[in-house]
C-alpha cells in the first residue's frame, strides 16, 4: 500500500481550524511545544507583521508573548529558531510605548544593544518587535516578511483582538491609551483592522464599546490611506464594515455615525444600488464585479471579512458648520433649471400631443353646446349646466370619462350621448399615441432626479435629497408630470413625516 504523505503545518492548521477558534486545544499541529499552560508553534512561511497577527486569529491563536529573558531563550531552543521571527510586541498604539499583545509592558530589557532604536527610515516606522537568533528583540517595520510564532493558552487567550479591543475603553478613561497593536497612526487618529466576520451591527457595537467607532473618513488624506489599506487587506474579494448608514424610512439618508459631513465616499460603479432588498450599511470592498469602492449592503456577517474601528478627537473630524445639516444647499434652485432643461428637451414631442389633445376638448365643447342648444327644453338653467361642464373641461384639459348630468337634465344626454362617445375615443387614442414617449419622458424625468439624490446623500445634503425624494414621487403621477410638460411648474409636495430608523 502507499504511504499517506506526512501532514504538513498548514494542512493542519486548516483542518483544526474551527477546533481552535472555538478553545479546543485537544488536538495541536505537529511541532507545538508546551510551556506552562500555553502551546507555541513557529511558522516558517513568512509574512508581514499585520498579516500573521490575522494569521493567528484567524486560527484561534495570538502571537506569541514572551515576557521575559528565560523566555525567549526558552523560545530559540526548543522552537529552533535561525532568523528573526514575529512577536506580539509592538508600540503602533502609541510610539514609543510598548506593549505585548496581553496587554502587559516589557518588564525586562529585552532588546538587542541600541534597540529600539525606532527608525524613520522604514516605510511606517518600526514598530513591531521581533525575536533574533541571539535571544534578544529587534523593532523592525510591519512590511517585512519573517517567519512568526503563534501561542494558543488553556481557557483563552488574553492576546486576542477582541481581548485587546476590550481593553481599549479602561485605558482611555485612566488617560493612559493602549491601543491594540496593528493600530495605525494617521495624523492623530488610530485605526485598526479587525479580521472578524460579524454584522455591521455587531462590528459597531464592539467598536463602541472599545471607546471607539467603525471607521470615517475624515479628510482626502484619511480616506486614501482607508482605501489603500482595505484593498491591500481584503486582495481579490470581500469587504469591510464602515462607519455609515441609512437613516430614515420614507426617504432614507446616508450619514456618519460621528455626524460628519458625508464626504470622500467613492462609490463603487452601479452603488448605492437597491436589489436584493434594502441595504443600509456602508461597506468598503470588492462586489461580484471586482470593482473595488463603496459600497451599500444589507449588514449581514458573510458580507464583510473585516470592519475597521478608529479612535479619533472630536476636533478632528469633518462636521457641518452651524446650519449647514438643514440646509438644501441648493436644491430648489437646481430642480427649477432642470425642469426647465426637460420640458425643453420633450417640447416638440410633447406639444405635437398637445395640440391634438386640446383641438379635440375644444371641438368637443363646441359641439355639446351646438347639441345643447337646439335640443327641446333648452333653458337658461341648462345653458349654466353646459357651460359649467365645459369651462370645467377647459381647465382640466380633459374630455370626461363620465358627463355626470343630473337627473333633470337627463333630457340632454342623448343630444351629447355621441359626441361624447367619439371625443373621448379620439382622446384616448391620441393619448394611446404619445403614452410610449410619455412614459419614456417619466422614467428619464424619475432617474434624473434619483441620480442627484444619491449624489446629494454622497454629500451629506440631507435636506437637499429629502426635497427631491419628495419631487420623485410626486413624478410618478401622469398629472403632476404634464404639468411640469405643460411649463405650470407645480408646487414639490410638503415634507411628510419620517420615523428615524435609528
């Protein structure tokens, strides 16, 4: 019989994956070596600093913590180590103060001679530590591929990142932060990706209650390094929670969860797109498409790969000014010159129904006053009655589906009976003519205006999009939109009460 070929690290740690995750230690790949109530383990496949912390937590691990001098010689023997390798050390939280993953601060000095020497020269600085040959610690930048230590203890890990994450909030209030490291500064506010699959709403509630919130993109500088980082996270596929939503139900409104202006948003091409029911959640990523940018999503776990929690001081976000949430910035004034440039754009098919439309009311209000008139028992009582059917005609510019003649005029109804019948088969059929450019006229009319909605919700212009909201739906009425056609540009309707979806 063959021989079944060894089992490699990799293999293993794919098939015990879910073992692990959940806290079974039952069962370790080949290689792991014990100390105390903890397992480590030495991957030799290397990569960069942020990528094997992910490594690690995606395979219920940490990386390794190593408080002391023992330790680490402890850690080059028995792991056989023979080149620098990742720790769970780092000061990326707050330069210059180091903490392991646990949360606990160097208590010797570990350091080779002359480090941490906290190099500039390195793309990101040097901020993560590394165990050398020697048995001693190196910072080295987040970019470099090295091999890396994984350790897993009984009864959890205090080094996880939801560990850490829970930590945050006490450290913010003692006025001494210690933020988890991977935590990237950005000109004073801190990020920090998180490789967990959960609902928006989870991501955010665990945000907050580390002190922070998902992600915002604050300035254009944010807002590149946030799209940079994500795409170079997520690679081909996936997304990552940030920190935007809907708001409202009768006209939903994309908003910040700090209520910063609703800025540098690149959607991605076709989003914010409404198939597939609502979607309400801001995600940054990769569709079916490839198209990387934002994009809106419906909140579930198997959406997002990763959500993105930042800690940042008020006064460095992005907020409207005074008034500036209320105001429609514009909006009137756009619709009124829009409206225009449509009716302008559907004259000469428009006014071509027109003129049928009405030469045909007219010839019928002629014609049941010409009836009228020579019918026996005309009356002054029954000139009003004409008179008033057709001045009512005149106005709507309509000819009747009924002429609701009252009983005591019943007299007349066979001198109009014809008439009637021949007008408003003739109407119809001329509407029956012009009802495919009509409708053609609605839908380009209605996507014009959701188009500027959207690019006002990309804005922040709450106000702004609500009107038009109100404006496309009130389109969707034959009457309202001939009207807008005939040049008597109608009122945009009052706003209607919405009930905050909060």
């Amino acid at each position: 019989p063959e021989t079944k070929p060894e089992e490699s690290t990799s293999q293993a740690l794919t098939r015990l994956q879910a073992k692990l995750r959940s806290g079974d230690l039952s069962e370790l790949p080949k290689g792991s070596v014990k100390r105390g109530t903890s397992y480590f383990l030495l991957i030799t496949s290397a990569r960069p600093w942020l990528a094997a912390s992910h490594y690690a937590e995606a395979h219920g691990a940490q990386l390794a913590a190593l408080g002391t001098k023992d330790d680490l010689e402890w850690a080059v023997s028995e792991l056989k180590l023979t080149s620098p390798s990742w720790l769970g050390l780092s000061d990326s939280g707050m330069e210059g103060r180091w903490y392991w993953v646990d949360g606990a601060e160097p208590s010797e000095n570990l350091w080779a001679a002359g480090q941490p020497d906290e190099s500039t020269s390195s793309d990101g600085g040097e901020d993560y530590a590394a165990l050398l040959p020697d048995q001693s610690l190196d910072d080295m930048p987040a970019s470099r591929n090295l091999p890396f230590i994984l350790q897993w203890t009984e009864g959890g890990n205090s080094g996880s990142l939801t560990k850490q994450l829970e930590r945050v909030a006490a450290s913010l209030k003692a006025k001494r932060p210690s933020f988890p490291a991977g935590t990237q500064n950005i000109n004073g506010s801190r990020f920090l990706a998180v490789p967990e699959s959960m609902s928006w709403d989870q991501a955010h509630n665990l945000a907050q209650a580390a002190g922070g919130h998902l992600a915002v993109p604050s300035s254009e500088e944010e807002a590149s390094w946030i799209s940079t980082s994500i795409q170079e996270l997520l690679g081909e596929e996936g997304g990552c929670w940030i920190g935007g939503r809907q708001k409202g139900t009768a006209t939903p409104i994309w908003g910040f969860v700090t209520g910063e202006r609703f800025d540098f948003v690149q959607w991605a091409p076709g989003q914010p797109d409404t198939e597939d029911g609502p979607k309400k959640c801001l995600q940054l990523g990769r569709g079916q498409d490839a198209d990387f940018g934002y994009r809106n999503a419906a909140g579930e776990p198997s959406e997002a790969r990763f959500f993105l929690v930042e800690w940042s001081a008020p006064s460095r976000r992005n907020m409207p000014g005074a008034g500036e949430a209320n105001r429609p910035a514009g909006a009137e004034d756009w619709l009124v010159k829009y409206r225009q440039l449509f009716r302008d754009g559907e004259k000469i098919s428009h006014e071509r129904w027109k003129r049928r439309h009405d030469k045909n009311v007219e010839d019928f209000a002629d014609d049941m006053e010409s009836e009228t008139r020579t019918a026996r028992r005309f009356s002054r009582e029954a000139e009003k009655l004409v008179d008033g059917i057709t001045d009512s005609m005149k106005e709507n510019g309509e000819v009747p589906e009924k002429l609701n003649l009252p009983d005591w005029a019943r007299w007349a109804a066979r001198a109009v009976e014809k008439e009637h019948e021949r007008a408003l088969a003739k109407q119809q059929g001329i509407w029956a003519e012009y009802e495919t450019d009509f409708a053609d006229a609605m839908s380009r009319y209605c996507g014009d205006i959701n188009k500027e909605i959207r690019r006002r919700q990309a804005q922040g212009d709450r106000d702004g999009a609500a009107y038009l909201a109100r404006e496309e739906t009130a389109a969707a009425d034959k009457s309202y939109l001939l009207a807008i056609l005939n040049g008597d540009f109608p009122e945009v309707p009052d706003e209607r009460d919405e009930e905050e979806d909060e």
